[in-house]
C-alpha cells in the first residue's frame, strides 16, 4: 500500500527529526567528555547491556556504568584537557526506534603533567535506540587513523610519535 501525500511527508519529518536528535545527542556527549561531566557522559547511553570499543586503553565496556567509572578515573583529572572535533555525520534511520552513524573525529588532549600534546584522529561508527523520546547510544567503536604526539619541556617541543595508530 503506497502512502498518502501527507504520510510521506510525516514520514519523511520524522526521519528529519530523528537525524537532528541524533546530531544534537553526538553533540552533547563530546561537549560532557570535554566538560567532564561523568553523569552526562553516561545518561548518552541506553541503560543496560552495550557495546563501548575505543581504540587504546579503554577498548571494550559493556554497562554505561563501567563507562562513567573508566571516564570518572582517567579523563576527570584536572590535568587533562581535551577537545572533541567531529562531524560530518553519516546517519541511516533502520525503523523509528534503530539508526547507526558514522562520524569524523579529531581529538585533542593535552596532559599537562606529562607535558604532552596529542592530536588523534579518527572514525566513530554507532548504534542508537530511541527510547520513549530519546534517542540513546547502544554501541560505539572508534577507530584511529592517525594520531601524533608532542612534548614540551625547558619551552622546547619535539615530536614524540607519528603514525596511523596510537602510541604503543
């Protein structure tokens, strides 16, 4: 059955919409990562079973929970400074509740107890379920393709790795 004018633009609003929401979620969970707020960073995410691959020493989480306890641990340090760049996105609607995504990201960090810089790069593909009216995370992987490392010391700087992978 073909649908009616009227429905297919509702249909076509509603995967709009859907596409905006997601955006605006993506959004807000690098502006918590950045501002480390621990709750925001987990409220991104459905509640139970999911699946957080990050390439290096994160890799696999499988709880929002664990999430909010590795980022409470390791990023929530006020010698860690960091800044999400992503986009452009690439997000598919599957069904009114299911959708994946594929986002663009550079990411810096600076550690100012190591007196590091780090600029990675790389590609998110996720998974969203939208629950009620909210669409969430269910699954995210990174992966870097390429990432360099910088150190300072005595205000000279000098390059420390340099690669499509992060450091060993």
């Amino acid at each position: 059955m073909s649908q009616t004018p009227s429905g297919a633009l509702e249909a076509r609003i509603a995967r709009l919409e859907a596409i905006e929401a997601i955006k605006s979620l993506k959004a807000r969970y690098w502006y918590c990562c950045d501002s480390k707020d621990v709750e925001g960073v987990r409220d991104c995410f459905l509640e139970g079973p999911i699946e957080i691959h990050y390439d290096g020493p994160v890799e696999l989480v499988n709880h929002r929970d664990r999430l909010h306890e590795v980022f409470k641990n390791v990023a929530c340090q006020t010698h860690i400074v960091e800044m999400h760049h992503g986009g452009p996105p690439r997000i598919e609607i599957h069904g009114p509740n299911d959708a994946s995504g594929r986002w663009g990201l550079v990411y810096h960090l600076m550690d100012t107890k190591a007196q590091t810089i780090s600029v990675v790069g790389g590609y998110y593909d996720d998974e969203y379920k939208r629950v009620g009216d909210e669409w969430l995370i269910s699954k995210a992987r990174f992966k870097v393709c390429s990432a360099v490392t910088y150190g300072w010391k005595d205000a000279a700087l000098r390059l420390l790795h340099s690669g499509p992978s992060l450091p060993a």
